[in-house]
C-alpha cells in the first residue's frame, strides 16, 4: 500500500480586511492576504499604492484602523512588544549613519533577547552575532564605522542586524532600492538562501517587478490602496494586469533561464512609431 504525504505550508501572516491610514486619511482600504511558513513574498505597485503603508501596519509603527493582523494564528494585539521584536524583524530602507560600528549596530538585534537586568550582551550574544556576520559576508566590517560603509554594505549590514534577533519573519523595504545590479542579486540572492537554509518567512516591498518576478515565490499587487492580485509570479505578472495597474504599455516575455515573467517597457516614443501592443508580443 502506497501512501502519499502531502506537505502543506501553514500560514505565518494572515492580513484580514486591514484599513489603516494616516489621521484621517486612508491609505490601504480592506487587504486581506496570508503569507505562508517559509515562503519568500513580494509585495509590488505603482508608487502612492499603499505598499509602505502596509508594510508599517505588519512592523506595528502604525496601528490598524479596521480589521485585524494575525502572526502564527495570534492577533497582533495580544502579542507584546517584546515577543513581537523576537518573532520579527524589520529592514527599513535607510540605515542610519550612528555613530557605532558595525558590530556595535548588529548586536543591537540582540536587545530583545535580553533577560531581566542584563545590561551588557553575553559571550552567546556576540556569539550569535558574528554568526550572522559571516553569513551576510560582513563579519570583515566589524570594526568600520556605520558612515563609512557603501550602500551594499549598509544594506548587507541591517540584514545582519535583523538575523540577531533571530525572528521567524523578516519585513524588508525596498531592500535593493538605489543599489547596482551586483548588490541587487547579492542582497536576492542572500534572502533566497535564508529561506531556505533558516526556514525564515521573508516579506519584501520591492519596485522592481523583475526582480519581484524572479525572486518571489508569490505577489501581491497592491493598487490604489487594495489588493489587485494575489498569486505567482506568473499569474500576478500579466501584461494586461500591469498595463491597467500601471497604466503604461509593456510588452511581456519569459526569462530564457528562470522561463519567470520578465516585462519590458515601451517607450512612448516608439509606441507611436511602431504602434506597439504588447499583446501582439505574447505569442511570438
């Protein structure tokens, strides 16, 4: 007798019906999603959609105004702040350029892990923290000054920093935002090993929708402040979905690698010359 196990992926964020804002501005209206154990999720849209609005919702900098976040089944709001900071850790875009080390400002991941009156990190703590070090490739920057660091390196560093709380889920925004193609695969490249290595939930906001493509298990197109479209990169990245949500023509293939949806745009210059449609392009 032949028995078949199926594994299914539990559920580690679950976004139910969430409406948040500003005062009394309204940014992201009714999103609802969930965001499965182990998985590498990209949230992408147009600028002005909501993407970072949501993003601070699930890092808890704002709080929502409808509807309810939930984290391995418990509701944000029964879930303190101090097992919140060890169960999640945030990458914001900016590193800021404090006056501390490079060690200095990865072992502050480690604060929350602290025991009543420890005021100084233990031989565990920096043990742990130079283990995130190498795995980043910056443990040879301990010593340098945070200001002194490149844009890769920074980026490189707060993910070190994150990996020292030793969350279960990592929160990036626009992780690879002003950066080169080198450390845009270098920074994708890493995410995607620490899902699979550290079993770690990754939420990332990204701009680019190539990227996105090629890098996320699944998407959330958010536009106007709602979700458009959940699902692959293949179901979400459609040329007729991106030319209505984005409002400009592109034409779509495939990735001669990956075979992942890869767009291109059209320049309006050249629409007008050739007539372009990007529809005609699909079935080449």
């Amino acid at each position: 007798m032949c028995i078949l196990y199926v594994q299914i992926r539990r559920t580690m964020l679950e976004i139910k019906s969430l409406t948040c804002g500003y005062g009394k501005k309204i940014v992201i209206d009714q999103i609802s999603f969930d965001v499965r154990t182990g998985e590498l999720f990209g949230v992408i849209g147009p600028n002005g959609s909501g993407k970072t609005t949501l993003l601070r919702a699930l890092s808890r900098v704002i709080k929502p105004q409808r509807g309810a976040l939930f984290l391995d089944g418990r509701n944000f709001e029964d879930i303190s702040i101090r097992d919140f900071a060890r169960a999640t850790a945030v990458v914001s875009q900016l590193l800021p350029l404090v006056e501390m080390t490079v060690e200095e400002f990865v072992l502050l991941g480690r604060l929350a892990h602290f025991k009543s009156m420890q005021f100084m990190e233990s031989k565990s703590d920096i043990q742990m923290a130079h283990q995130c070090m190498e795995l980043t490739d910056t443990l040879r920057l301990r010593h340098k000054p945070i200001n002194q660091l490149s844009g890769g390196e920074r980026q490189l560093v707060q993910i070190a920093r994150a990996l020292t709380q030793d969350p279960r889920l990592l929160l990036l925004d626009e992780p690879t935002a002003h950066l080169d193609i080198t450390h845009q695969v270098v920074i994708l490249d890493l995410l995607k090993k620490l899902v699979r290595t550290l079993k770690l939930t990754v939420v990332m906001v990204l701009h680019d929708l190539n990227l996105a493509s090629e890098y996320s298990d699944r998407l959330a197109l958010i536009s106007q402040g709602r979700v458009y479209k959940v699902g692959t990169p293949q179901e979400v990245i459609d040329f007729s979905i991106i030319e209505e949500v984005y409002k400009t023509v592109v034409v779509l293939k495939k990735n001669p690698v990956s075979q992942k949806p890869y767009v291109f745009i059209v320049p309006q210059e050249e629409l007008l010359k050739n007539k372009v449609r990007g529809k005609e392009f699909l079935h080449e």
